[in-house]
C-alpha cells in the first residue's frame, strides 16, 4: 500500500459524468468548423449576399409582369427539372466555373436539364478577381461551359462578381483595379461569343468594391440581388434591372429570381 505523507490529500477522481462533462466543454471551446473559410470552387452565387443580408426575401405584389427563375450550383446535385417547370419557373442559370480551377460537376444535368424541359438556360462564372486575370477567367468560362450559341433558348453568360467567401472582401484590389479586372473579362467574353456578359452584384458590395462604378451599364444587363420586398437602389449606370434574385433558399431548390418582363423579353435576350 503506498504511503502518504502527512499534510497531502488523496487524488480526487472525477466520476464518469464528470468527465464526460469535461470534454463535452472543450469541444465546445474549440472553434467552429463553419467558421472556417469553404473550400475552393464552392462558392454559388448569392453567397456573400446570404452573408450579409439574410437569405429570406419575399417580393411585393407588382402590377408588372415579371417572369420566374432559378440559379443554381453543385449544392443542387441533380434537379428535378419538371418539377421547377410545373412550378412556374422558365429560366434557369447554372454554375459553370469559378476562377480558372473549378467546374461545376453537375453542370451538364442541370444545363441540358433546365433546357430539356423547356426553359431559357444560361451559365454563370463565379469570379475570383485575385487568382487570375479577367481574361484568363472569360477564356476558362467560355471553354467549359459559358459560351453562347443563337438557338433562341441559349442566354449570354454572366459574370458573378460578389463578396470573397475566401478572404478579403474586395479581393485585396482597390477600386481602379476591380473595375480594370471587370472590363478585362467583359470584353474578352464579348470578343469570344458576340454578347455583352450580365454583371450580376449586390449594390453594397459593387459600392464597395468599384466605387459605384457607373461604365459598365450601357452595355452590360444588371441582375441585382437583394433578399427583400424590392430590388432597392442599383448601382451607378442602371436605370433598371433586368433580372433580380429575390431570395437564397439554400441547397433544395435553387436560389429563386425575377425576370424583369414576360417570357418574350427573356426569349429577346437570348436572341440577342
């Protein structure tokens, strides 16, 4: 038996509830996975407007006619298309890149997909200003995915240039950079395909980041996000917007959009 000197306790043990209480409560201390940066390639657009602003959004009723859409990326998977389409939904933009490192590898079911069942389809490039060039980002977007064809079903690409789910903000770029990075993917995708891209943006962050830049919208259509009863004031340039995304409803059903028109305006875009 061993021998204890006079003036010391005895080790207390804790009991099995205890401990377990223990190491439930450095779990807890540890930081959180989510808030980790994502992995690259898994940004969709509307990330870093759910961020900031929410993901609910409901619009007001309007006298106008508008037309309904979704967006979506890889967190879809395969989509029921049929039932999108019996839903009311009659275009539709996938996710085809992001950066020059990324393709999304569910594009081909949810592109021909969307068009199979009788929608307006188009791609969209998730940009990421600070890994490569504009050019080189239009180049890898209309090689995998983002190019235009004059079916009449086939809608001009867009470029989604939003909040960095990876770092700074503004991508570590001032004003004048952001927008020179802008007109360098624009007109190389204009000079690839015939058609201005859509800049799809939030006002806060194309504010922000661009510093209200105005040039850009004689020539580029605007696609707003917004979670709220309105699209809110647009950026510098834009009189109106031509599609607005209304909501972020996460991963099921794709992020949900209004076209500003009826189905005969989305089918002059595509037509170019």
């Amino acid at each position: 038996m061993p021998v204890r000197r006079p003036g010391t306790a005895r080790p207390r043990r804790l009991p099995a509830a205890g401990i377990l209480l223990t190491a439930l409560a450095l779990l807890l201390a540890l930081p959180s996975p989510a808030s980790a940066a994502p992995a690259r390639g898994s940004a969709w657009m509307g990330m870093g407007v759910a961020a900031h602003d929410g993901r609910g959004g409901a619009p007001a009723a309007t006298a106008a006619v508008q037309t309904e859409g979704v967006d979506v990326a890889s967190y879809q998977g395969s989509v029921d298309w049929t039932t999108l389409w019996n839903s009311g939904v009659r275009w539709a933009y996938t996710k085809a890149t992001e950066g020059t490192y990324y393709t999304n590898p569910s594009f081909g079911q949810q592109y021909d997909g969307s068009y199979g069942v009788g929608m307006i389809r188009g791609a969209y490039h998730f940009a990421t200003p600070d890994t490569t060039t504009g050019a080189a980002q239009a180049n890898y977007f209309v090689d995998h995915g983002g190019g235009w064809s004059a079916d009449g079903r086939t809608l001009p690409g867009v470029l989604d240039v939003e909040w960095n789910p990876y770092g700074d903000a503004c991508y570590g770029m001032t004003a004048s950079a952001m927008t020179g990075w802008i007109a360098d993917f624009l007109a190389t995708y204009r000079a690839r395909t015939g058609r201005d891209a859509v800049i799809y943006t939030a006002t806060s962050w194309w504010t922000q980041c661009t510093g209200d830049h105005a040039g850009f919208a004689s020539a580029s259509p605007l696609w707003i996000a917004r979670y709220a009863a309105d699209p809110g004031t647009l950026p510098a340039g834009w009189g109106y917007y031509t599609m607005w995304q209304y909501t972020s409803t996460g991963p099921t059903v794709g992020d949900h959009d209004r076209f500003n028109g009826a189905l005969d305006r989305v089918q002059a875009l595509a037509n170019g």
